[in-house]
C-alpha cells in the first residue's frame, strides 16, 4: 500500500508564538489515528513563525479516513490553533508514494 504524506503550512500571528507552541505539543502527545504513523511539526528555517504540519499515513484509506477519528480535545485544539493562523497563508499538500 502507498504512503500518503499530507502537511498544512501556514503562518502564524507572532504574538501567539508562545500559545501556538503550547497547543501543537498537546496536539502532538494525544493525536493518534489508525494508520496515521507519524505527526510532527517543523518550523521554517529561514523564515520565522513560519510552521509546517506533516501528517505519514500508512495508506490512502488511513488518509481519507482520519477525519472520521473526532476527538473533542483534538477539535478544540484545532479550533485554538486555527485563530492563530495569519489569514490566507495556509497551503495544503497531499503526496502520495509511487513506490513501496
């Protein structure tokens, strides 16, 4: 089965800096999914409060199911961690492995 990698990266409001590191640790610690190998968030070296999400699933039935794992905590978070994002700097990307 092929890996599906999708990451979101956006900007962030620099005074939520601190906030926004707060919620993308919890995040971190309690999202979980099947089929979802890894979550991890990276910062742009060369441009600050700059910050990628990449999701690994271990296939594209575990990418298009995802949304269907709710979890109240998870929302809130999201719902946190979206009013921390500058207006129109999200782009999304979904890759998927041509080879296994």
């Amino acid at each position: 089965m092929a890996k599906v990698i999708f990451s979101i990266r956006y900007n962030i409001i620099p005074q939520k800096r601190e906030e926004y590191l707060d919620v993308v640790k919890e995040l971190k610690s309690i999202i979980k999914a099947e089929g979802l190998e890894s979550y991890s968030v990276y910062e742009h070296k060369s441009k600050a409060n700059s910050f990628e999400e990449i999701y690994v699933f271990s296939s594209q039935e575990a990418y298009e199911n995802f949304d269907d794992n709710a979890d109240e905590r998870i929302d809130i978070l999201m719902t946190k961690l979206s009013d921390m994002i500058k207006e129109q700097s999200t782009q999304y990307s979904t890759l998927i492995e041509v080879t296994n």
